[in-house]
C-alpha cells in the first residue's frame, strides 16, 4: 500500500515512571535507537527517540506506518495516526490507529489498533514483545565523582555521569587534558582523538572503539565498550577508563572517596 497523506496526532500521556526504571535514574533513551522484531512478524524501526518524542516506522503484514514526534512519557511512546492509503483493489482507504511502545530493560512491548473507515474491520495486537540481540540497555545517573588527572583535579562544564556503572565524562575536556588533538565530525556523529603515537575514533551510541597505532600501523585494533559515547545535554561524553587506557594513562578507582585518578607520562 502506498499511503497519500499522513496526519499525526500526538496526543500526550502522562504514565510517569513505572518500576522498570529506578526514580533516580534517567533511561538512556539512545539504547533504543536500532531495529525490532516480535515473533508475530511485526518490526519497529525506532530512527530518533529521547525523553520528549520518538519517530519510528512500524510494519507488520501490509502495514506500513510512518510515526514522527510521537508523545514520550517515562517509559510510554504514545501515538495516533489518521492516514489515506492508496490500493490496487479497493482503491483509496482510510486508516485510523494507535501504537503504545512500552520501554523495558530487556525489550519493548508494543499494542496496535488499527481501523478502516469505510469497512469498520479493526486490527488489534495487544501486549506482544519486541526484541533485538544487540540491545542493551542503559540508565543514566549524574555523578559528583572527582577525576584527578596526575595530581590536579579536573573541572568540568558537564558533571561526569553514571551509565551501567560506568563513569563518563565530557569528551573535549578529556582528551584535552591528556594533550590530544581533537576532531570532531558532527555528520557522522564520531570524535577522532590523537598524538604523535596513537590515534583513537569513537562514535555516539557505538560500542567499539578504534585504536590506531601509527608508528605500527599493523597493531591497529578495535576495542569493545562496556558503554559507548553519548550526547547528554549536549556534550558528548565518553568513558573515562576505556579512552584513558587506550592512549596508555593508568586508571584507578577509589570507592570510598568516589574518585577517579589517572596517571599519564
């Protein structure tokens, strides 16, 4: 079916939190970037999603829906659509509908109705799950851990932030401090960080981490991240142990003073 127009309506749904996601923690809208599939052939491609709206295009069967700036509440992604579509047999139909995505930590559960005008024939799927084998599921939390960096503590516009455990900390100030040249590519959304020696090249939300050793070019490796770089409030943040590590600094922890001390020649 091909559809000729589309009208969104966005109707907001205030759920609030629910207890699949701790009160003191913010969801990691991000992690749910990427492509889901539910055993009943139904797929959610969410393209953009944060703690406002989501965009996502949904299939299932000959159904083939285009959702932009839908209603997030919490964990809840709330929209309605009222659409014409256009078919070979029947000619042009309206389609009325909503779709509820319900973020969890290990998935999302998804509810459809979907009606035909002229016809009165509904379409209904409630409470079916949708999975993705990379999906992994992140929670963030801001962190008053200190970094010293050989001595002296680092100062940060953005306080570091908790990810899954994991200290992150503002890019730029960061590979600053260690003396690295930084570039970055805001079409690709990555951060090229180097020296005279080594060359490393992080993406937002991608879990791998390219170390390039330039006097060596054939120890070049690619590094898994526990967590991957990601926007917080502007900044682009990155873990703290992984991209120290990577340009050879020595990284400890101290957890009863929440501090974190690196130690680079």
């Amino acid at each position: 079916m091909k559809k000729l127009t589309s009208i969104l309506l966005v109707i907001t749904l205030m759920l609030g939190l629910t207890s699949v996601f701790a009160s003191a923690e913010e969801i990691d809208y991000s992690c749910y970037k990427c492509l889901w599939s539910s055993n009943d052939g139904a797929v959610v491609d969410i393209t953009s999603v944060n703690s406002n709206t989501a965009s996502f295009v949904f299939r299932k069967g000959q159904f083939d829906i285009e959702i932009n700036n839908a209603s997030v509440s919490g964990n809840k992604v709330y929209a309605a659509y009222d659409e014409d579509w256009d078919t070979e047999s029947i000619g042009t139909v309206r389609m009325k509908g909503e779709i509820t995505l319900t973020l969890c930590d290990n998935g999302i559960w998804y509810d459809w109705t979907s009606q035909q005008i002229q016809s009165q024939t509904v379409t209904s799927v409630f409470g079916d799950f949708l999975t993705n084998p990379y999906f992994r599921y992140r929670t963030i939390s801001e962190s008053n851990a200190s970094v010293i960096f050989n001595g002296t503590k680092m100062e940060f516009e953005q306080n570091p932030i908790m990810i899954n455990d994991r200290l992150m900390i503002p890019m730029r100030a960061m590979f600053e401090t260690l003396g690295k040249t930084v570039t970055w590519d805001g079409e690709r959304l990555s951060v090229t960080a180097s020296d005279n020696n080594k060359e490393i090249y992080i993406r937002i939300t991608y879990p791998y981490m390219r170390v390039l050793d330039i006097n060596i070019p054939e120890n070049t490796k690619t590094v898994e991240l526990d967590v991957a770089p990601v926007l917080y409030r502007g900044n682009t943040m990155v873990p703290v142990r992984a991209v120290s590590e990577a340009f050879g600094a020595e990284v400890t922890w101290d957890g009863n003073t929440n501090t974190v001390y690196i130690q680079a020649d």
